[in-house]
C-alpha cells in the first residue's frame, strides 16, 4: 500500500514537472516563430496570402510536435475519430466545444491548414502574438467587425475552412456546455457554407475556465475528439434568410446538437 502511494505521488510530481516544461516548450516556440520564422516568411513570400498559408503551416506542425511531447511525457493521451472527414472536405465551417484549453492546438495540429477565430487575449499575449498575426487568423474583439472580417476571409480563399469555439470561452469544470454566442451562427447564414461539427471530450478535466495549469488531475488525462458529419443548413433551418429570428433559431439548434452528443458520452461513462 505504501509502495503503490509512493509511486503515485513521484508520477504526479513527475506529470506537474512535464505539464511545465511542456507550456514552456510553447512558449519557446512562439518566440521563435515571431522572433525567427516569421521575419523569413515576410521576406522569401511574394504576397501576404502566400506568407499567411505558410504560417499556417509552420503552426500546423509546430503544433504537432508539441502534442506529440505532451503524449510521450505522458501528461496527455488522444484519440481522433473521422479525421478523414476533415482532411477531404471542401471549404466548411468548423465548429467545435471548448472543454480544455488544449483544444484548439490538437485541431489544427489535425486538420489542414485553415483559418481561426481567436480571441483577442491571445494577440496581446506576447508568446501568441507573433504566430497569431503572422497566419492572419481573425480577432474575436466582439463585434460586428470580426463577423465580417470571416465573411471576407472565406470569399478570399474558397479553398479553406474556418475554425470556431462558439462558445467563447473554455467550458467551466463540471459544466456540460457554455451558452453558444451568435458568431458562428451568423457566419453560417451569411455564407451558406455546410457546419461541421466536433465534439470534444476531457476525461478527467483539466486546463478548463479559470483553472490553473498546474491543477493536474490524478492521473494522465484523455481527449476524444469525434468528427461529426456536416449539417446542411436547410436541414436545420426552412427560411435561409440572413435575420436575427433565424441566426437565433440556428444558434440554438446548433447548441441543442452539441449539448445532446456530449450527453450521450456522459451517460455512457
């Protein structure tokens, strides 16, 4: 009994030591991309849209490895279903929960390279800034800006998805799912574009609102991230019209989707 004790106290002292290093590693390596890659991108690309795909690489990878080191430090463990579905789609909306703050990086580590709807912390976050502003990814500052900024990006390059958290924010520790913002309900309407779902499970939870990094849990945790197929919009809605009545209606069958598959992967624990 005090054996087993022991162990588990030098493996959670070992997972609290790793989840450090593995947030510097990403702090490291935002620097380099603003401090390093990104002045060679802005000389060697011929345009900004050709500079911004490349960086959006750079990311794409950078971010693998990191998840990578996460997995074999052995604080994270991972599994994907229907990436196939991500990887040979056409242009489409990204949806997806936000139960951990980890979310985002092992999505677009995942799928290709596309554009992302982030908030305006993470530009003046010095560590975040740089990749940030060198992929162009869009501010959510809150405004009608932000939805047009969307609208304009997809018009621009037909050859790439978007990616958005309409919750806003990480779901808070033991909450199913935050109340949808409008955002992505909007963006939808506006440029008829096919929604494509992803659920997202932490087990057990970490890195959610307002929860520290070094809150670990007591053993290594588990994110399943199932792909949904995409919803059509005149499957959801019969008016396709852009007007406040229906970007609520479709907001709200969006967020009654999500909160029935997260449901179900409660009750079957």
């Amino acid at each position: 009994m005090l054996v087993k004790l022991i162990k588990r106290k030098i493996n959670y002292g070992w997972r609290v030591a790793a989840t450090g290093m593995s947030f510097v590693s990403f702090g490291v390596g935002g620097v380099v991309i603003a401090g390093c890659i990104a002045p060679i991108l802005k000389l060697t690309a011929k345009t900004p849209a050709q500079r911004e795909q490349q960086a959006k690489l750079v990311i794409k990878y950078a971010f693998k490895s990191f998840v990578l080191l996460v997995n074999k430090l052995g604080v994270m463990s991972y599994h994907i279903e229907g990436l196939e579905k991500l990887q040979s789609a056409p242009q489409e909306l990204v949806i997806a929960n936000h139960p951990t703050l980890i979310d985002v990086v092992l999505l677009l580590a995942a799928m290709k390279p596309a554009h992302c709807v982030v908030k305006q912390a993470l530009l003046d976050n010095p560590f975040t800034h740089g990749p940030i502003s060198s992929a162009g990814y869009i501010i959510n500052a809150g405004s009608e800006q932000f939805i047009q900024d969307c609208i304009a990006t997809l018009k621009q390059d037909e050859q790439s998805s978007l990616l958005i958290f309409p919750e806003g924010t990480r779901t808070a520790k033991a909450e199913i799912l935050n109340d949808f913002q409008r955002g992505a309900a909007n963006i939808a309407l506006r440029t008829q574009l096919p929604i494509r779902p992803i659920v997202i499970r932490c087990t057990p939870s970490t890195l959610s609102k307002n929860e520290k990094w070094y809150k670990i849990p007591q053993r290594a945790f588990h994110i399943e991230i199932k792909i949904m197929d995409a919803l059509q919009l005149n499957d959801l809605l019969e008016d396709l019209s852009v007007n406040p009545r229906n970007v609520r209606a479709l907001n709200r069958q969006l967020q009654q989707f999500f909160y029935r598959e997260l449901s179900k992967t409660v009750a079957n624990e």
